[in-house]
C-alpha cells in the first residue's frame, strides 16, 4: 500500500495543531522543524524524482494566475488532488490555486501516534461538501507498513489509538456538513473506518487504490444505510488495473467501483508500483485539456465499473490471506497490539 510523495520537488509538510480541537487520548510525536520527507516518486517507481512536462502535452504551471482558471466539472477529480496530492504536503502557488478555484481551503495537517496523518479541506463555496482526507502508507515510515499488515484489519493499528483526535477533526469538519470520507492506498481504507465508525457525520465515501477493509465493519455500514435510508452513505472506489493493493483487506464500503487503466509506457514501465501510485483521475483531466497541479506523467482511461456487491462476493481472498499471514507473524515477533 505505497503512497508516492506528490510533488517531488517540495519540502514535507510541518506539524500542524488539529483544527482548534483537542487531542484526547492521543500520545503525540516530537515536534520537529521539517517532518521527514515521504518516499520519494523516484524511490517508489524508478523514475527520475522531478517528471519533466512536455509542453505540447500540459499547459505551464509556473504561473498560477494563468493555470486551471476553471472549476474542474468532475468531482472526484478534486477529491483526488486533494486527498492524494495535499494531504500531507506544503502546498505551493498552483496547490492554492487550485483549491480556491475549486471552492477548498485547506486545514493545517493533523498527526497522530504510529505515524498517523489527517488533514481538512473546508468548502469556501455554496454546496461542496467538507473533505477529510488520510494519508496513505509511505515505504520510508515503517508504522505506516505495520498499519498495512495489521492482522485485525488494514488501518486499524493507525486508526485504534487515534480514534479520539480523528473523532475530534470529522465533529469540527461537519459542522460545515456532510463529510467526504477520502483517501488513498492505506489512507482509502481509513477512510472506510472512519466512515463506518461515525457514520452520522459522512455523506459520502471516496477512495483511491484502496485496499478493502473487515467484513464486520462493511457490515455496520450496510446496515446503518438500511437504518436510514434518507442519509445513505454512498462509496466510489477508484482502482487501477494491475494494481495488486485493491486485492487485500476483505470488503469494500457498499458502492460503485471505477476501474482505470493505464494505457502507455512498456510492461517494466506498468508495474504494479507505478500503478498504485498513479493519479488516474489528474491524468484523465490532463488529456481532456484541463489543468491539475498534482500529476504524473502517465496516460489513463477509464474502463468501466461494477458495483461492490459483485466484487466483494467475487474477490479472492488469496492476497488477503497472505497479508494476514505476514501480519500475524509479524505481530507475534513485536508482541504489538492490533
């Protein structure tokens, strides 16, 4: 469950305080100038660490007043900037841009224990919904694989002792409405959590190459959902053929999935990494003319959906068997605690 450092070139983001919310119950990390930096795009693909835009193919950037001056018409395509690209970086120009063209300004970062981060993006226009965005994993910060291999469920190690602040941060985000429950790769999967566990603050589920999540807390979803129909929780998974993360945890949240390909480069170039780590949504944007300032250089297409009732009951369980496997053998060693 990789999660790629989106702009390569920028520094890590700095801790931040929550929200004006306090942190109860959650042990905090030692504050420190500069964070250290997430895997870089060139540690996770093999690809130089700053992509070179071809200037024939996507507009300039350098100058923010002339870039992406149009709301983006899919929405989804903003939730992915936001809850993959922002998350936990220092925005630059084109960030702020582009969140006030699209109706967001964006919250401090918020961090837990076990290398956990969250972050709010408030709507500064009539009808968006907040988004609460986690992060995903990042290879460099080794909490964040434990979260992954966690023999209870994916996330649950991240999502246990920071239930509190993570409580704190959706109650203050909802006061401005409904919330969009987002991420990607580990992230995507907290994001189902917290969705499940505080199901009367979400309006809406939105993951990116997300794992699945325990049956039992698909189950507690579904049936808040038949509780209340008027306030059903919609999910929309986004996935990337080829990508073998989507493969592990158990269920995904009830919903739609959009299946993505990637459609250039040879079969070393379409490796399961650098498919995890794509923005398939930011790509499609681009080949449509229009302008996001968190991208890769790839070429995508959407190739249909299916619905989660299918893929839940079709999905193999071979991947998440051996996950865990590992994860119990893991813990075992380490004597943690899921």
């Amino acid at each position: 469950m990789f999660a790629h450092d989106q702009q390569r070139n920028l520094h890590h983001d700095a801790t931040a305080a929550p929200l004006q919310m306090p942190e109860p119950g959650v042990e905090h990390q030692p504050t420190a100038q500069t964070a250290p930096a997430a895997a870089s795009f060139a540690e996770l693909t093999g690809q130089p660490a700053v992509a070179q835009a071809d200037p024939a193919k996507a507009p300039a950037q350098a100058d923010p007043a002339k870039a992406g001056d149009q709301p983006l018409a899919n929405t989804d395509a903003v939730i992915e900037q936001l809850a993959h690209g922002m998350v936990a970086k220092e925005l630059d120009a084109n960030d702020e841009h582009f969140l006030a063209v699209n109706g967001y300004q964006a919250m401090p970062i918020i961090r837990g224990v076990h290398e956990f981060v969250m972050r709010t993006f408030l709507p500064t226009q009539a009808g968006k919904p907040p988004v609460v965005a986690f992060r995903g994993t990042v290879p460099s910060k080794i909490q964040t694989v434990i979260a992954d291999l966690d023999p209870s469920g994916i996330g649950m190690y991240q999502f246990n002792p920071n239930r509190a602040l993570i409580d704190g941060q959706i109650a203050a985000a909802a006061a401005h409405g409904q919330i969009v429950s987002s991420g990607h790769s580990l992230g995507g999967a907290l994001a189902q959590i917290a969705a499940a566990t505080f199901p009367d603050r979400v309006g809406r589920i939105v993951t990116f190459q997300a794992p699945g999540i325990s049956r039992d807390l698909v189950h507690q979803l579904e049936k808040y959902n038949a509780e209340h129909p008027d306030q059903e929780i919609e999910s929309t998974h986004h996935r990337v053929k080829g990508d073998l993360v989507p493969l592990g945890g158990q269920a995904l949240t009830p919903g739609v999935i959009h299946n993505h390909e990637m459609t250039d480069g040879n079969l070393f170039q379409r490796n399961p990494i650098a498919k995890h780590t794509s923005m398939p949504l930011a790509d499609e944007e681009l080949a449509a003319g229009h302008d996001v300032p968190i991208h890769d250089e790839r070429h995508m297409r959407e190739t249909g959906e299916v619905s989660t009732d299918y893929d839940n009951a079709h999905k193999t369980q071979a991947v998440e068997h051996l996950r865990g496997g590992l994860g119990r053998l893991i813990y075992g060693l380490g004597h943690l605690k899921p």
